[in-house]
C-alpha cells in the first residue's frame, strides 16, 4: 500500500514517526514522510537511508528557537503552547495544509502527528483513513487519573477535572484551531482535547506501557503501542576512541543533556552542568552544542559528546539529567539509568512526574528556579539510592521486553481491516 505521514515540532517529534516509516517500509509498504521542522534540520539523509520519499515543508520554517526558550520561561502552561502555534504554526498552516492535501491524494492512508489538524481535515475531505500518533498521554481523558495539576479526588471529580480541561481547551484555542474547518467549510469538532487533536479511528500512543497508568480506562481508539525507536541498523554510530577511553578510564559517568532544547540555550546549559558535576564530585557526559566545550573533548572528568543516539551511551553511565522529553526518558529507562529530570514545560514536567511516581527518578526540578547546587543535590540523592537502581534495572527489563513498532503496525493493520474490509 501507499502510505503517507506527516509530522511536525523538533526531533523528538520527528524520529519516532520516522521509525514506524521504516516498520512500514520493511513491510513492503511505499513510505512518504513530509516534515515541518521548527529547528530545520533536514531529514533528507536518513529517507534517503531507509528508501522513504521525503519533503520539508516549508523548506525553512523561520522560528527563532534561543528566543522563545527563554521568553518561555515566563509562561503559564497555555500561553506557553498558544505562544508556540502563533509563531511556527499558524503561520504555515497553509503550507502544512497543502501539503497534507496533495499527501492524502497520492496516498491509501495518511498518518499524522497528532496536532496534525490540517491532515485530518485533508483525509476527512477525501474520505481517506487517518490515524494519529501521541508522544505523550497527558491529554488523554482518564477517569481514574486526574490531568496535570489537578489533584486526584477520585473517579467522580477527575471526570469533572477533565471536563473543566476540555473547555479551557476549547476557550484558549477552538477559535484559532478550527478556522482552516470553517474556510473549508466543513463543521469543526465540538472538542479540541477529546476531538479535534486525535484520530477517533486509532490514535497510536507511542509510549511504553509501563507508564500507561489505568490505560484500560481510556477510550477505545487510544491504544498503546509503546515507544517508536528506530532500530539499531538504522542508527550506525561508532564510539569515538576517547569516549571509550573515557569510558573504561573510571567509574560510570552521568550523562547530562537537554535535548533538542539544548540549542536554545547552550550556554546556560553548559554553565549549569559543569557546575553540578563540580559540586557533585562526578564524572560526566555532557552533550554539548556550546562553542566553548568542542564535542570529543575533555576537561578533567568530563568529556563532551557531539549529536549521536543516546541508547548506547546511556547504557553505559550511572544516571541521566535531562528535560523531560518522551525520548530521552524511554531511552534512559530502556538503558537501566534512573532520571534527574529538570522539565522546561508542563508535557516535561508530566514525564517527571511518572518518573518519580515508579521510583525511576528523583524530585522534578524545574528549570526557572534549578541552581547549580540543586542539580549536584538532586544528582547525588539519585545515585545514593538503592532502591531507585533496582527498580530502573527492573524497568528496563520490562520495556525491553516491548517492540513498539511492531506493537504499532499490528495496530494499524487490525483498524484498516475495519476501513478496507
């Protein structure tokens, strides 16, 4: 079959999406990816690897990341998230849009990152199967867990909690998210959280089942297929001969990273790290995007580490302090490294807080108030903690054991089955 998919944001955004394209391809499916990039890495090499059509759209997406992450740092949870669509959403709807249009037309079935509005509006027009794909549950109604910042007061008010969710939704963004319906006039969804942000077909929730807390209670088109990561021989990488040097010279280092955050503030990244792993008295990692600390250097017990995949580093160190992303914290986990998590957004702070609550993780600390002291002190609770070792190796036993692209296109084959006969 022609398959296409459609994804948009940063890379962590981007890769899992890139391995299901692979799953499909493998499979024997023609594959075409289109990618709206905020930070405007192509790509274009890794299609070319796997054998998938690729287009970026736009070509350069004019987003000033640095900027936005410190401006963002002010932000309460939905100015943050409107703030975000005004500046590198909104105003290439129409690109995204076109793009999804010709994408369902040349396709079977299109597949789309789950704020991905403009295609399901394309395959709904066209009367093409569409399916989402989640990196986060956050959003998904749970009446047995409240949302993010409510409290848990039972089955009966977590319902009343999502229900007070959903019209804040609907009150912050319907008006702006359903415009491109009503120019083509066709009738928006009522629900912006339940409705309008997920296929009601299947939405794939591309998180481990580990973390999928009470996922019996959501409703029957979210499914958990566990986390979308490429496979090792889509993802050559040889340890440099320092790092290996590094690694075999000590004790097992801390990796310390923020990601496709990273970029945006390099500096304080930096100057926050090497501080901590000072008053931690540790050996690290860092991931450095800073001029000042060139990647495959030392400086006494740190060594920097340039983009590479995390997994088989990761497996190799004590514990991980990064952002919170989805990604990084399955990949941490996979590898057996409990988490000291320091989350810039709410989506982040929720990874943190599922950390924390299966013992994987420490206190989250939030990266407005984190000091250099609070991240050494945090670091070393982490790795004086027994208990906190046994159950990320228990962890990492059990997701290991979880193949989520092959959970995903059992998935997507049992739901076309009711679209195609």
């Amino acid at each position: 079959m022609k398959i296409g998919i459609q994804t948009w944001g940063s890379n962590g955004d981007i890769r899992p999406l890139l391995a299901l394209a692979d799953g499909l391809q493998k499979q024997g499916h023609q594959v075409t990816l289109v990618v709206s990039s905020i930070d405007n890495q192509s790509y274009q090499p890794i299609c070319e690897q796997l054998g998938l059509a690729y287009r970026q759209v736009p070509e350069v997406l004019d987003f000033d990341m640095q900027g936005f992450a410190h401006r963002s740092f002010k932000m309460q949870p939905l100015q943050w998230l409107r703030a975000l669509l005004d500046e590198a959403f909104f105003l290439y709807e129409a690109d995204i849009y076109a793009a999804a249009q010709q994408l369902v037309a040349e396709n079977d079935y299109v597949i789309g990152h789950h704020f991905l509005y403009p295609l399901k509006l394309a395959a709904l027009q066209q009367h093409k199967p569409f399916i989402s794909v989640m990196f986060c549950h956050a959003a998904v109604p749970n009446p047995a867990v409240p949302p993010l910042r409510f409290p848990d007061l039972g089955t009966y008010i977590n319902k009343l909690s999502w229900a007070l969710l959903d019209r804040v939704f609907n009150w912050t963004l319907k008006k702006p998210l359903t415009r491109l319906w009503l120019e083509a006039g066709a009738p928006p969804p009522k629900h912006i959280l339940s409705e309008l942000l997920t296929s009601q077909q299947l939405n794939l929730v591309a998180v481990d089942p580990l973390f999928c807390r009470h996922a019996e209670f959501w409703s029957p088109n979210h499914q958990a297929c566990g986390f979308l990561n490429l496979t090792a021989d889509t993802q050559h990488w040889d340890f440099p001969q320092a790092l290996t040097d590094f690694l075999a010279s000590d004790s097992k280092p801390v990796y310390m990273t923020f990601g496709s955050l990273q970029a945006a503030v390099p500096e304080w990244a930096m100057d926050l790290f090497v501080e901590a792993v000072k008053l931690a008295g540790i050996r690290a990692i860092i991931q450095s995007s800073s001029e000042r600390y060139l990647a495959d250097t030392q400086l006494d017990n740190i060594y920097f580490i340039g983009k590479h995949p995390h997994q088989k580093v990761f497996e190799h160190c004590a514990a991980v302090v990064h952002h919170g992303g989805a990604g990084t914290s399955h990949a941490a986990t996979r590898a057996g490294c409990p988490s000291i998590v320091v989350p810039f957004m709410d989506e982040q702070l929720f990874w943190a807080k599922q950390l924390q609550a299966l013992g994987l993780a420490g206190k989250p600390l939030l990266a407005k108030k984190v000091t250099a002291m609070s991240l050494a002190a945090g670091i070393r609770t982490v790795l004086d903690s027994v208990a906190m070792a046994e159950k990320t190796q228990q962890a990492r036993i059990m997701m290991q054991q979880n193949q989520g692209v092959v959970k995903a296109l059992q998935l997507i084959s049992l739901s076309l089955e009711k679209s195609f006969g």
